[in-house]
C-alpha cells in the first residue's frame, strides 16, 4: 500500500465511526426526549413525593 491508500483508507475509517457515532448519540437523545415526554403526560417528573414510603 502507498501513502496515499493509508491515508484514504483511515479517512475512511474515520469517517465511518463519526457516522456510528452520530446516530448513537441521536438515538440516546431521542430516548431521553421520549422519557421526558412521556413523564410530562403522566405529570411525574420522576422523584417520589414527600412522605411516599413505597
């Protein structure tokens, strides 16, 4: 292999893992959005209520 396949190739490899990792970080936010979501329907944000022993 050349330079110039060395380079080309890790670009490439590069460029591939900023893709995973963009659309994991997109799905773990549209997780949390639908959490978040979800919780303001119901009106519980998640903590337990003063005095709640369960």
């Amino acid at each position: 292999m050349t330079g110039q396949d060395d380079k080309s190739t890790r670009e490439e490899r590069l460029a591939a893992k900023l893709r995973e990792n963009l659309r994991r970080r997109k799905a773990q936010t549209r997780a949390l959005d639908s959490r978040t979501l979800d919780s303001r329907e119901t009106g519980e944000d998640g903590l337990p209520k003063e005095g709640d022993d369960s």
